[in-house]
C-alpha cells in the first residue's frame, strides 16, 4: 500500500505536518542571504554567490557552519577531540537519498563485480533498495538483521563475507571507471553495508557504542564501507533541553567520528571506512532539499565532490545550502528544531499509551526514544496484512505494514505481524484515534479466530 493512498489518518507518512513547516522561518532566512546587494562572499572561489553555480564540495561558509554547529553545539566534542568535524571532511549534497545515489556511484562498482555485496540491515527504509538496484546491486543484496534493541547479527554477516572472500573474483579492474584527465585514483569498496544507526527507520532502535565500533573493524578487514543514514539522530525525546532555550539534544557519537577517533595512520585505510549520509529535511522541511555527506579523512569527501554532476554544475543545492546555513547562523535552525523535538515527544507518548491501551495485550512496541517511527509486532495468532486491509477498508486509516521493510530478494516476513507507525505527521487527536480504531479492528479479528484479547 502507498503511503499517498486516499485516507483519514495515516500512519504511513514520514514526513512532518505541514503545520510544523518553518514558513516564516525560511522567508526570513532567504530575505537575509539575498536582500543585500552583494555579500562579502559573492566573488570567493569557495563560496560564490547564492544564485550561480557553486563550488564542487559547496560553499565553504556553510560547510564551516554546519560543523560548528555538530562540534559545538550538538556533539560538544572538546577543541582537541579527533572526533571534531571539519570543512574538508564535508560534501555539501541535495539531500540523503540524493547523496547515497552519489556514494554508490563515486566509491562502489557491482556492474563488473569489483564491489561483490551489498548488506542492508532489515528491516530496512523501504525505498532504498531502489538506490541499490539502480547503482548495479540487484541480485547482490544481503539482508541482515537486528539483534535486541542496539546491535546486529555480526554472526551472520561476518559468515557471509567469509563465503563472499572465499569465490574467485570475477573482475578486480577499475578500468571502466576511471578518467585519464584525473590526477587521482578512485577508491572502491569491495563491500557496502547501509544501516540507519540512530532512531532507525523503520524499527526506531539506535546501535550501542560498542556495535558501532565492532562494525567499524570488521569493515577495515575487508574493505567495506559503512553508509550511515544520520538523518534522525538529534531527534532526541529522552534528553530534558527545557532549561536552555538554546541547548539541543546530545547524539550517540556517529559511525564516523569513531572511525576518525580510533583510525591508525599508516595502517588503516587514509579514505576511512564509514561516510555519514546526513541531512536537513527531517530538521527544518523535506522540500528544503539539502543534505551533506561528512567522511573520515579529506579523502573521500574530495572524491565524492567530483562527480561529474558536481564538476559540472557545481554543488546540487547552493541556493538553499545558503538558506540553510543562514538559519543555522541566526539561530532559527535550532527553534525549528526544539519545537520538531517538543511536538514529537509528546506524540510519541501518545501513540505509546494508546497502544498499550488499545492493542492487543503482548503487542510488542518500545517506547519511542526519538525519531519518526515505531515498529509493533502483534501477539502470535493475529495477522498483519489481513488487519491492515480491514483497518483502511472500513476506517480509512493507513498502516506501513512490514512488508514493506524487506531487502529485495532477501525476505525476512516482517509483514506477518509487524508494521510501522509514524509520529510526524497527525497530530495527537488523530493518533489517538487512530490507534483506537486500530485495536477495535485487532478485537473483531481476535473474536473471530477465538484469539486472547
């Protein structure tokens, strides 16, 4: 079912009400980037004018601001921390599912066999598979699970790289994608693995420290990268920032600044092993289209900002980068952000006392500790899929069910009994009420199958 199906209420949607959109916010951002006359930055290299094209990694200025804004004020990483972000290690990019197009393309290559796998942490964000597929990967995706609520199925994933090095290798040349204008020789990965680490999508879970690191090893022995959707991560509900009208959540330290921190020079990859794929849309509005990869080392982010698209347009989104790093600079990026932050946590808390009021008894659902999502499984004997078709038929209420958080070709059944619940887009009237129908269903079903309830 498609999340834009004709409904009354849907929990399918991720994406904010569109009262919550910053409208005020983004006019008044855009006025003070582009009222002046000229900026101190119009004719810099680096920089450039708003309304032309921009630098290959983005404007300089933004790229300086956004990691201000990660070392100092999310992060609080100390002066001297090898965690701290940095300009050189920023490519400015359109947004998370633009940018993970472009790191497949710019680091990996499984038209030939040279990149041998792709594994996807499953359930997955169910409509990244598109991104692997279109990049050469159908037929080579690896479902891989959760384990509990903070870590993976190390077992099986180590197992299938272990049976991946053991084949002869089909074609280890690069040949078809390097350029002779190019001073610079590209670096593939043998292997990628995508996970969304932080208050992931769909299951809402968030990867221990020590997983993040265990990961980050096994990458480093052989030679796979880790794309880390960080695109929830300061979407923080446990956190008490009410004291300080100016204080943001702290994050779990990201894949890539552990990799950063705990990388030997001379013996580790100089390219790194693990790239964030960040972005602003689920900060400030979806339709602000402008994201950021952030990498290891220079190395990498240098790569990915020489696409060709990227050498020859410049950087995807300098217009609204700029807006962006306007609102980051005056502040109003973070009032979006802590309302965003106050609205959803009270959601949240809502959908998870309606659930376990209304849902059947044993239905498995966490508390949403952040983010956008919930993932519930209902007691053995229900059926998902069959509810799910009930619930929109006679209420026109919408549900993600499962089966849309597969790895193509790799499927797991989480359409039997789980599905996804969306906190950002109906408001807590309509959750409630949601949720309320959702379990009249569920007793209906359970009446007729003589389930408990």
């Amino acid at each position: 079912m498609s999340m834009d199906a004709p409904a009354s209420l849907n929990f399918f949607k991720g994406h904010p009400s569109f009262r919550l959109l910053p409208n005020k916010e983004i006019i008044r951002a855009t006025s003070e980037l582009l009222t002046p006359e000229s900026r101190d930055f119009d004719a810099e290299t680096d920089n450039r004018h708003p309304l032309t094209y921009g630098s290959d990694p983005g404007a300089l200025w933004v790229r300086e601001t956004i990691c201000s804004f990660l070392n100092d004020q999310v992060f609080k990483f100390p002066k001297d921390s090898r965690m701290r972000s940095s300009a050189e290690y920023i490519n400015l990019d359109s947004g998370a599912s633009y940018g993970i197009l472009s790191i497949l393309l710019q680091s990996t290559l499984a038209h030939t066999g040279y990149t041998r796998q792709a594994f996807i942490i499953s359930p997955t964000y169910f409509l990244i598979n598109n991104c692997f597929i279109d990049a050469g990967f159908a037929g080579k995706l690896t479902a891989i699970d959760e384990v509990g609520y903070d870590s993976i199925d190390f077992e099986t994933l180590e197992k299938k790289l272990q049976e991946f090095e053991s084949q002869p290798s089909n074609n280890d040349s690069t040949d078809c994608i390097e350029n002779p204008q190019s001073h610079r020789q590209k670096k593939l990965y043998k292997y990628v693995i995508y996970l969304v680490p932080t208050y992931s999508n769909p299951s809402g879970h968030s990867y221990s420290e020590s997983t993040r690191i265990k990961l980050i090893q096994l990458a480093r022995k052989y030679d796979m990268l880790i794309i880390a959707d960080d695109v929830y991560d300061i979407l923080n509900y446990d956190q008490d920032i009410s004291s300080d009208p100016n204080q943001l959540p702290t994050p779990p330290t990201r894949f890539v600044h552990l990799d950063r921190n705990t990388r030997v020079e001379g013996k580790d990859d100089p390219f790194g092993n693990t790239i964030s794929n960040a972005t602003f849309s689920k900060l400030i509005a979806p339709g602000l289209r402008f994201g950021y990869h952030e990498t290891v080392t220079a190395c990498l982010a240098w790569q990915l900002s020489e696409g060709g698209a990227n050498i020859s347009g410049g950087t995807p989104s300098q217009l609204n980068s700029m807006i962006v790093g306007t609102m980051l600079k005056n502040g109003t990026a973070t009032k979006v952000l802590r309302n965003l932050i106050s609205v959803y946590k009270e959601r949240g808390q809502v959908l998870y006392n309606n659930v376990k009021k209304y849902l059947p008894p044993k239905t498995d659902c966490d508390v949403i500790h952040g983010g956008y999502f919930v993932w519930i499984t209902l007691p053995e004997g229900y059926d998902m899929e069959e509810i799910q078709k009930r619930l929109s038929a006679k209420y026109e209420v919408i549900l993600a069910n499962g089966s849309n958080f597969e790895v193509i070709g790799d499927p797991k059944g989480w359409g039997h009994r789980s599905a996804r619940l969306s906190i950002s887009f109906m408001e807590k009237e309509e959750i409630e009420t949601g949720i309320k129908l959702f379990g009249s269903i569920c007793k209906d079903y359970a009446t007729e199958l003589k389930l408990k309830f």
